[in-house]
C-alpha cells in the first residue's frame, strides 16, 4: 500500500476513501489560475512556461486537497511540436492549420517533439518537488483520434465530417498520420513518466462518434498501440483510458486495451460498469459536470449514488468530463467533502 490513493486504486490495493480529483481542474474556473493567465497573454505561452505551469498545475491540489494533480498542458502541443500553426482564440477555442494533403502530413516532424515539449518535462519536474506526498502527477496525451480531428478539422467541430470523410476517402494517409500521433505520443507520455508523471490518462474525448469499426480502428488500435509502448518503457506506470462517449464500446476497449483504469463519462450506467468494467479494471468517474454546477441537494443526491455504487470496488471519483468554468468553488468543495466524509 502506499500513501497515494490514486495509485492504490489502480494496483487494486483497497483504499478506506475514494481518492478524487476532477479533469480539467487547472484552470479555468480558479480566480487564482485566471489571475496568473492574465499575465501571460497566450495560452501556449502559459503551457510552455514552466514554473507558471507547475504553479497553476499545485493551485486545485492546495486549494481542495485533491489526490492528484494533472499537469498544466493541452492535447493540442502535439500538433504544434510537430509543426502545425496552433493558437487559441478567447472565447473562439483552438485554431488549427488544417492538414488537407499528403504534403501537409509530410511536413510533420517527430523529431523535434521531444525538444520543444521540453517546457512540459520542466514543468512536471518543478511540479513533482512541491506536490503533497499523498497526491500522485497526471501525465496526460490526447489519444490520436481526438488530436486528429482537431489536426483535420482546424479545429473544433460539431460532427467530424471533415475529419470522416478524410478517413473514407483517404485511408492510407490518414493511417500515415495516425502512425505519425501514435510514436510523437508515446514518445511524450515515456518522457513524461521520465520528469516525474506517475500515472497517465489517455483523453479520446470524441470517441463516442464513431461506428464500430472505427472505433476499433481509430480508437482502440492506436490506444492499444501507445499503452503497449509506455508498458514497454515502464511496466509499473498505471494508465488510465477515456475513451469518452464510447457507451456499447466500453467493454471492448478495457478487453483490448491494456489500461489499468478506464474512466467513465456520465452516460455510463452506474451498475453497468460496476458489473461489467470494475472486476478487470479500476473506474473513474462520473458525475456530470453541469450537475457540480447546480445546487447542493442533486450534487450531494448524485454523488453518493456514485460513491455507493462504484466505491466498494476499484474507484476513483471524478466527473463524466471537464468541469465547467462557471463551476462555483464552493460546490467542489463539498463534493470532495461528500466523497471523502459522507
Ligand atoms: O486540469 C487540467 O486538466 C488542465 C490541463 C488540460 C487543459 N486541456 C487545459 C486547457 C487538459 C487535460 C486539457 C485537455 C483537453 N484539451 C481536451 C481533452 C479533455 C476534454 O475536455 O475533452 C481537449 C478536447 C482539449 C482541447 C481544447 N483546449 C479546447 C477545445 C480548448 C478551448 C475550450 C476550453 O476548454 O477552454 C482548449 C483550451 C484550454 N485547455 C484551456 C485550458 C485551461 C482554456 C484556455 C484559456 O485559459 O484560455
């Protein structure tokens, strides 16, 4: 056993309380994170200034005593270390140049991932020195399919056509540009277990849009791929999938992928993963963020059913996707109250 809850959950060591903390914590909805975003100007700038990022990547972990911090990044440096143009436009989301051709793919250069994601490592390694012992460092990487519509699209989309098509249209290179995201991510999640990372989660945040064979294709296989790579470098390094809206598909992914935690967005029911997901993996999950965003009375109803059903087997509480920006601090304050003392 050790002190860090998270990392006993998913080596399915039995912890007294679920361990929590909640994705997209850094950030966003913390005065003190808009406070130093305000200084910085850009966003990638912030990504790439280490001791900013380790600063905003503590702020949720000291504020709420979390169990975990997640490193101050994005999915989308991926794409701008291999050279695509990428900025984020306030209020408008992230701004890609778009890959349209072959010579666009071409242009991709993996050799320089490693060096200009080294703000990153920097960042991971200041964080590790100040992180509480009982809180464990999240590495983090977007899976290639939900990097890759971003890539395709220029950015965000409502029903990934462009990034469809692509796929029928073109599969030998769309497959050359899943090979290029597959080794430019492996590469950065064994480099962040290098800097310090003790655990990585894997966001497929799109996911849930795919017909089956897709989603084998484009979500497992190269999931499969990455874990089996990072499994390689450091066989001890739990990792966690969110293969999100993956619904029917869930059962697939933890039979093929060699994950040791999946987490669940808020569609996924309760019994359903406690029956089918929990006995081979640790789950993670799943309130609805807009739920954490509204009264006192559902948060509490809500969570407890979560922690009831879920927190006898392998679990780590966390919320079905992102936390709102508008999320009151004070709600989050008692979900983790909830979690750790109802
Ligand atoms: O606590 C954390 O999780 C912080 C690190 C983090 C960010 N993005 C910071 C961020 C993580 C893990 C992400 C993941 C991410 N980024 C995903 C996967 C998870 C998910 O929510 O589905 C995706 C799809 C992105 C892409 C992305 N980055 C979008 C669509 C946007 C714009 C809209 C938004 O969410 O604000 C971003 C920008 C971004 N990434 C911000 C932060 C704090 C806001 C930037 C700002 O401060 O202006």
């Amino acid at each position: 056993m050790t002190n860090k809850k998270i990392i006993n959950a998913l080596k399915n060591i039995k912890n007294d309380v679920p361990p929590i903390w909640l994705m997209r914590q850094a950030g966003r909805f913390l005065p003190e994170y808009r406070e130093v975003r305000e200084h910085l100007g850009s966003f990638l700038n912030l990504c790439y200034s280490p001791k900013d990022a380790a600063e905003v990547t503590l702020q949720p972990v000291r504020r709420f005593g979390f169990d975990a911090a997640i490193i101050f990044s994005d999915i989308l440096v991926i794409p701008d270390a291999l050279g695509v143009d990428v900025s984020f436009v306030q209020g408008e989301g992230p701004k890609l140049s778009p890959i349209q051709s072959a010579q666009d793919i071409k242009k991709l250069d993996v050799d320089k991932v490693i060096s200009h994601l080294n703000p990153v490592f920097e960042a991971l390694k200041l964080t590790k020195e100040h992180l509480p012992e009982s809180a464990a460092l999240i590495g983090f990487a977007g899976a290639p399919w939900t990097v890759s519509t971003y890539m395709i699209e220029g950015g965000g989309s409502k029903d990934f056509s462009t990034t469809k098509k692509f796929v029928f249209e073109n599969p030998k290179l769309y497959q050359e540009l899943q090979e290029i995201l597959i080794q430019a991510t492996s590469l950065y999640l064994i480099e962040q277990i290098k800097s310090g990372a003790e655990v990585i989660q894997l966001f497929d945040s799109w996911s849930g849009v795919l017909a089956h064979e897709e989603f084998r294709d484009l979500v497992i296989k190269p999931a499969k791929k990455i874990v089996e790579n990072i499994k390689k470098y450091s066989p001890d390094t739990p990792i966690i999938g969110f293969p999100k809206g993956a619904g029917f598909f869930y059962e697939e992914y933890i039979k093929e992928v060699p994950v040791d935690g999946v987490s669940i967005d808020y569609t996924v029911p309760l019994e359903w993963a406690a029956e089918n997901l929990q006995p081979h993996v640790c789950v993670q999950g799943n309130l609805d963020p807009v739920i954490l965003a509204t009264s006192q009375e559902l948060i509490r109803k809500r969570a407890r059913e979560i922690k009831d059903i879920l927190g006898n087997g392998r679990f780590i509480f966390n919320l079905g996707h992102g936390i709102l920006p508008y999320t009151p601090i004070e709600n989050v304050e008692l979900l983790v109250d909830i979690v750790r003392n109802e």
